[in-house]
C-alpha cells in the first residue's frame, strides 16, 4: 500500500510531537481533609498556580432563587474573617498574586497564582485559605451585589445574543437545572442565609479538587491543599443533578428585537465530559464547525454564499450532556435562507460524515496545537482541575495525542449518528425576519421544512 505525501508528513508530525513536547506527571492523594489533589512539580519558574473547585456550579441552583450558586462563588473574596474585600484585594497587589475564580453549570472554584518564595507565597495562601474556609458574606455586600446583578439582567433582556442564549438554553434543556437562568425575581429571593447555607452544604473538603502546579515539592504540596481545605465545612447530603434528557422536540423560536441581524442558534444535547464518544465527537466537530475558517460550516455559509462573517459549532462536554450548538449571525433579509443551509449542511454531516482527507486536515491541525493546550502552568492546572473533577484517567495528557490519532471517519460518523438527531433541534432566531414573534409547532416546523 502506497502512502501519501500527507500521511508521511502526518507520521512524523505525531512523533515530533510525542518526542519534543513532554506531557507534566501528574502526581495526586487524597488530604487527611478528604480533599482530592493533583499536584505537577515544576521548578523552572518561581510560580505557583493553585486552585480549588466544588461542585458547586449554576446546576445546584433551585428555580425560585436562581442565581444563588453564582452569587455565592462571587461573595467568597469580598470580605472574610479578619479582613474586608479591600484589604484583600491590597495584600493580594503588594505581593503581586492574583486570585481569581473560575464558575460554571457544574464547578465553583477559586484560583491563586504567586511567585513560590516562601513570604510571597504564605501570605497569598493564608488569604486563600481565609478566602475558602472563613468568608463572611457581610449583609451590606449582598446588598450591593444583588443590586449589581438585576442592573445586569435587565441590561442583558435588551441584547439579542443574551436574550438568544436564555431562550435557546430553556429549549434545549427545559426545566432540567442547565437551563436555569437568573431572573430579577429570583436574584430579588436570595437572602444571607441561603447564601450560607449554600456555602456550608456546597464547599467541603470532601467535594473538593485541589490542583497545584509549579515551584514546590511534593511535601509542599501535601501542606498546601491541606492549608486550604481542613477547614471546610463538614458539608451536608448534597442531591445529585438528574440526567439530562437526550432526545428533545424540534422548535423554532422567532423573537423580534430591532437590532439589524438576526442571532440564530441551533441545537441540541450533546455528550459529557467522560462519554466514549468524546474524542470522535470532539473531532467531527471540528471539521464541521470548531475549525474555524477550514470548517465545513465556515466554508458553506461564509466563503461560498457570504451570508455571514461568522459560524460555528462546539460542544459543552459537563457532568451531563451540555449543548451542542452553532451558532451565527446574519442580516435579517438572509436569515432564513443561512438557516436551512445551516441545517443542510448538518443533515449532509450526519448523513456520509467527513471525508479521509478532512479527517487526516484536523487530526494534524489538533495534534500540531497540543503543545499550546499544556505550554502554561495556569493551562495545566485547569486541566488538573477538570481531569480530578471528572475522574478522567491520570494518563489524559500522555494519551491525547494517540487518541486523536485513533479516531477513524467511522466513528464519527457512527458518533454523530447516535448523538446529534438534527429532526429534533431547538431553534432560537432573535431579531426574526418578519419582525414578529413566533413559537412554531413541532408540526409548523416540518410543514415549513417542506417548503425549503
């Protein structure tokens, strides 16, 4: 069998990346706090990058005080015992760390990056440690903080690409928790109480990922998290997020706004972090949207008919299933006609899949951008991070590489077959052509699907 000039450029790309580019050791234990830490030992800076994630992200959110979670994770920093969020945010500045946090549907985390010199990095992990295990959450803070947050919603109600992804979130997961969005109403519930309350149910030890990269040894590291996590809350019974519901109806929502293009998004549930089908999916998606300008959206919808600047599709891999979505941007006249290509083009993909040679294009353009995925300490702790959170092999890093190498055009297509049904997508169309509201029935949609 004769091998092409790409394949061979494609073997030795595989081995340069293997032989050059070193994957970190990941080294992890459990604290005497029952904290889980990943720790990766690295002396060539003198920084340290630490971070601390819950399960505590907008999915533990009930509908009646959404925006709880959130609120909850944003007061941590300001004000704990002993000092005020100004003295926080100064004592921080004059060693020069900064702290910081990370929030999602599923994790709350708080971040500290440091020089590693022992007075520069004691003091910054003394105020992380009062930051995680002593916040205050002072009654005037929430206030103003509240007050904050409803300026900020009824802001976000007037902007197309807002009002799109609320719409598009509650069609696509309905009233499971990935769908709740904070309201004026509901932020207006939330009380002090229920922000402790959360707080000490939410942030234990026994929940908690500890990830720390960097100038420290291993005994260091073993002290570090256990610093930060041994006064945790004792934690509480916390209920599980329930399964997402894979197979949803078709919709099509068309909300009028005045703004001059339409916002389209389409979708549907897609995978977790941990399905089997994650690297064929992670793949395909990049040849049909994540890829930028060699995408096959990108080409179909900008390059060939320039309906618009922009498209793109992803997946948001969570505990559960999160979207799968694509998304663009068109002037209101072409709308329609960028929307049934869009669908086309998708029908087309999960139809024959991709091509030996779009697949041979995104394996070298991947595994040619690894080493920018690992080539910071904060890029490697926030794969510690999500690596502990998951419980995603430790070998992750070492195997990625080999496991887009593995993907073939089958499993894609065999992937994207059984994940994406593109007879039951929601669509969400802000600033709607006619200029009028519409919610179409399962059966409009068909009716109209006729006629394109």
């Amino acid at each position: 069998m004769r091998i092409s000039l790409e394949q061979l450029l494609f073997v030795l790309l595989i081995g340069f990346t293997s032989s050059v580019f070193a994957t970190p050791k990941i080294q992890h234990w459990q604290a005497a706090s029952g904290a889980r830490v990943y720790f990766v030992e690295n002396h060539d800076l003198p920084m340290l990058d630490v971070a601390v994630v819950f399960a505590a992200g907008s999915a533990h959110d009930v509908a009646e005080t959404s925006g709880l979670a959130g609120m909850t994770h944003g007061m941590l920093d300001l004000g704990v015992e002993g000092l005020s969020e100004d003295d926080i945010a100064r004592k921080m500045a004059d060693i020069g760390a900064q702290l910081g946090g990370n929030f999602d549907m599923d994790r709350a985390g708080i971040n500290l990056r440091t020089l590693s010199s022992a007075a520069e990095r004691n003091q910054a992990l003394d105020i992380m440690a009062l930051v995680l295990q002593r916040p205050l959450f002072p009654e005037k803070v929430l206030a103003r903080e509240k007050t904050r947050l409803i300026a900020a919603l009824k802001e976000a109600e007037t902007k197309p690409e807002s009002i799109a992804d609320k719409a598009f979130n509650q069609a696509v997961f309905g009233i499971h928790a990935y769908g709740l969005t904070p309201s004026v109403v509901s932020v207006e519930k939330i009380q002090r109480a229920g922000v402790e309350a959360f707080y000490r149910t939410h942030y234990s030890a026994q929940t908690a990922v500890v990830a720390i990269m960097g100038d420290v040894s291993r005994s260091e590291a073993e002290s570090i998290a256990q610093k930060l996590t041994a006064k945790l809350p004792s934690g509480q019974t916390v209920a599980q997020v329930a399964p997402v519901v894979m197979q949803i109806k078709a919709s099509e929502q068309r909300l009028p706004h005045p703004a001059t293009q339409s916002h389209i998004l389409i979708g549907a549930p897609g995978m977790a972090r941990n399905d089997p089908d994650y690297f064929p999916l992670f793949i395909g998606n990049y040849i049909l949207g994540g890829g930028g300008f060699v995408s096959r959206l990108m080409e179909e919808i900008r390059e060939k008919r320039g309906l618009a600047y922009s498209v793109y599709s992803y997946f948001v891999p969570l505990q559960y299933p999160g979207a799968f979505q694509i998304g663009l941007q068109t002037k209101k006249e072409q709308a329609d006609e960028a929307l049934s290509l869009v669908r086309n083009t998708l029908r087309q993909f999960i139809d024959k899949g991709p091509t030996q040679k779009e697949l041979l294009a995104a394996k070298q353009n991947i595994i040619g951008g690894f080493p920018l995925r690992i080539d910071s300490n904060k890029k490697i702790v926030e794969y510690l991070s999500a690596i502990g959170f998951y419980n995603l092999p430790l070998t992750y890093l070492d195997d990625f590489v080999s496991n887009v190498d593995k993907v073939t055009v089958l499993q894609i297509h065999d992937a994207f077959k059984r994940h994406i049904n593109p007879d039951a997508m929601a669509t969400v169309i802000v600033g709607a052509p006619d200029g009028k509201a519409h919610n179409l029935t399962e059966g409009q949609i068909q009716e109209w699907k006729g006629k394109q």
